[in-house]
C-alpha cells in the first residue's frame, strides 16, 4: 500500500470550503424559510410569485407578502396582475389594495378599467379624502349632491325673477364618476358653482316667480342644457329642484331704498340752498350796518359843519334856534308815532 500524505494546505482549504458551502445552505435554507409560507399560498392560489422576485422586493423593501396576497386577489377575481406592476405602484406611494378592489367592482359592474387608469386615479386623489375605490363605487351608484352645499353655510339659493320677487331654491344633483376624464378633470365645487348659475340664470329669465313655483322642472330643463358637467369627473345624471319657495319683493325693497336715497339727496340740496339763503342774508345785514355807519358817520359831521357856519358868519344865533326848534319838533313828532294806540 502506498500512503497518501496530506498537506497543511489542502487541509485548510477543505475546511474553507465546507464552511462556506454550509452558510450557502444555511443562508438558502433561511430564505427558502423566510419565504416558502407566501410562495406556497401563491402556488395554492394559482398566483404563482417566484422566490427570486420575493427576495428582490424584500432587498428594495417592499411589503412581499402586501404585494403576493393582493396579487391572489386580482387572480381570483380574474384579473391577471403582475407583482412588477403592483411594485412599481407601491413604490410610486400608490394603494395597491384599493387599486385591486376597485378594479374588481369595476369588472363586475362591466365599466371598463385598465390597471393603468386605476392607478393614474389612485395617485391623482393621493392626499385628499378620496379613493380609486369610492371613485368606481359612485360610477356604480350614483351620488347625489347639494346645491348650495350645507357645508359653506348656505341652504338655499337666491334668485331674482323679472318682476322683482326673490326665490329660494335648494336642489339635488345626481351625478356619477366619469372615469375616463376623473384624473384632471373639476370636482364637485365646480358642478354645485355651475348649477348655482344655471339657476339663478334661470329664475333671472322667468317673467314672474309664479312661472317658477308652478314648473319648478323648468330650472332643471335649462340648467341641463348649459352642459354643466363638461370637463368635469362627473356626469350628471339629473338636477331635482328639492325645494322652491317666495324669499320676498326684492323689487319694493330697491324702489324704497331708491326712494330713500333720493329723499337724502334732495334734502341735501335743500340744505344747500338753505345754507346759501342763510349766506345772502347774513351779507344783506352786514351792508346794512355798513350803510347806518355810513349815515352815523355823516351825522356826526352836522356839528362840525355849524361851528364852521358860526365861525364863517354864515349862521346866527336866531337860525341856530331855529333849527334847535325844528329839532325838538321832529322828535316829538316822532315819539307821538311810536307811542302805542289806545
């Protein structure tokens, strides 16, 4: 016999190599384990997912088991959805789950949805308190919408008819989920804003608000017809005028508030006109002292003028009594006229 002699070397490098090949069975054992659980409920399922595409969404930390069970869903309901798909949503920070539901009450209702579209809506409504799923349910079953919403604080809406008599409307809209123009398309705001016009649009043309209390429908008839729900994620199915009723005489109110403003106006112009009387006379009093200053002043030189008379010789002693006398005459005169009548 001849005896084999083994190195240092090769002995070493066996022992490496067993260890590194019990941490591959090791490791593909661990992940055979981690795994094996959802793969077998996908195999069942007949949504077979493989372990290669778990173990990548595991690495780009993606919920597998999310992603597998949402997969058997679509399967079962006969949707075929692949997980790269559902993955590439997920990683856009969609909802995969409300995307699969809504894709199967759209498929069982017959509206035809792709899994693009449902996703395009799903990141459209992201942020907001609306779903995919609750935008295929109100295709499905129609919502109805208040006009003027409750919400702003306002339940009826005013509207002024050719003869002046204010009429309240409150009405329903009926509108359902127009999937095709949902993503980019006006919301709710912009139905209830193009009703509220169409409505008070059409009390506006009316010639009395008895038109509008005996045909009530005919508010809807033109305010359909005005297209309310283009370019919107609506389509509206219907406009019932829940309520119509007399807000009072707009009319009367504006004549008297008119008739009022006028009344200040020709009051103000009264009072000018006043003012200016008042002006005039308080300057016709003034003249009129000017003028008495004026015979004041000239009476005043009436002594001057006689001292000058007697100092000239053009006046004696017997004229100047004279005219004392005439003086005195004048005054008693004058007393005898102003004394009171018995």
């Amino acid at each position: 016999m001849i005896a084999q002699v083994t190195s240092p070397a090769e002995s070493n490098l066996g022992v490496i190599v067993a260890v590194v090949a019990i941490v591959v069975v090791v490791v593909i054992f661990a992940i055979i384990a981690k795994f094996f659980k959802t793969w077998l409920r996908a195999r069942l399922a007949k949504a077979p997912v493989a372990m290669s595409n778990m173990l990548g969404m595991w690495l780009r930390k993606v919920p597998y088991s999310l992603v597998v069970d949402t997969r058997i869903t679509a399967v079962k309901a006969g949707l075929e959805v692949s997980t790269d798909k559902l993955e590439a949503h997920y990683l856009a920070g969609g909802d995969i789950e409300d995307c699969v539901l809504a894709l199967i009450a759209a498929e069982k209702a017959g509206i035809p949805l792709t899994f693009d579209r449902a996703c395009a809506i799903d990141l459209a409504v992201k942020g907001t308190s609306k779903t995919v799923l609750e935008a295929v349910r109100t295709s499905i079953n129609p919502r109805v919408i208040d006009c003027p919403n409750p919400n702003a604080g306002q339940t009826r809406l005013t509207a002024v008819a050719r003869d002046g008599i204010a009429v309240a409307v409150r009405a329903r809209v009926t509108v359902r989920t127009n999937l095709e123009r949902f993503v980019g398309g006006a919301t709710e705001e912009t139905i209830v804003a193009r009703v509220g016009e169409g409505i008070v649009s059409a009390v506006g043309s009316a010639m009395s608000y008895k038109d509008v209390l005996e045909r009530p429908e005919g508010i809807s008839d033109k305010v359909l017809e005005k297209g309310v729900d283009a370019s919107t994620a609506f389509t509206v199915l219907s406009i019932d005028i829940a309520d119509v009723d007399v807000a009072g005489n707009v009319g009367a109110r504006l004549q008297a508030e008119q008739a009022e403003a006028d009344k200040q106006i020709a009051q103000a112009k009264a009072e000018v006109r006043r003012a200016a009387a008042v002006a005039t006379e308080q300057e016709m009093s003034a003249r009129t002292q000017e003028m008495r200053a004026k015979v004041v002043e000239a009476e005043s030189e009436i002594p001057m003028a006689i001292a000058e008379a007697f100092r000239n010789g053009n006046l004696g002693v017997i004229d100047y009594a004279r005219y004392q006398n005439v003086v005195a005459d004048t005054k008693m005169r004058e007393n005898i006229a102003q004394a009171p009548q018995a």
